[in-house]
C-alpha cells in the first residue's frame, strides 16, 4: 500500500479538482469531495500503470498563499 497527497480545489462552477503533486499530469474532479476521491484513486491506479513513479519523487510538504498586486 501506498499513499499519495492530493491538492483539492474548486473551481468558479462548483466542481471539486483534484492534483498529485507526485505525479504531472495526475488529475481529475468531481461534483462532491467523496466523487472526487474516488476519481482520484482511479486516476492514481492508472498513472501507476501507465507511467510507474520513480524512486526520487518529491515529498510534498505543503501549499503557502502568497499575494501580489496584479
């Protein structure tokens, strides 16, 4: 058993987006966190079949909100 972090947003129409940041390119949604969840192992399966991950990945730490003038 492994374990993955996932990056859980929403966007503007209300739909939960998911990211591992371990793996480019890991990503899918859903319309409740639970449904998102769910596509996310789906998701994590598959990129473990198609493209491995190697033994050097990053450890993901956290996230930090940084502000700008824009």
């Amino acid at each position: 058993m492994r374990q993955f972090d996932v990056v859980v947003e929403r966007d503007e129409e209300g739909m939960y987006v998911g990211s591992v940041p371990q793996m480019p390119g890991c990503h899918t949604q859903g319309r409740s966190v639970d449904e998102l969840m769910e596509r996310m192992r789906e998701a994590v399966e598959l990129y473990l079949e198609v493209e491995g991950i190697s033994s050097e990945s990053l450890e993901f730490i956290g996230i930090q909100r940084i502000t700008v003038a824009a």
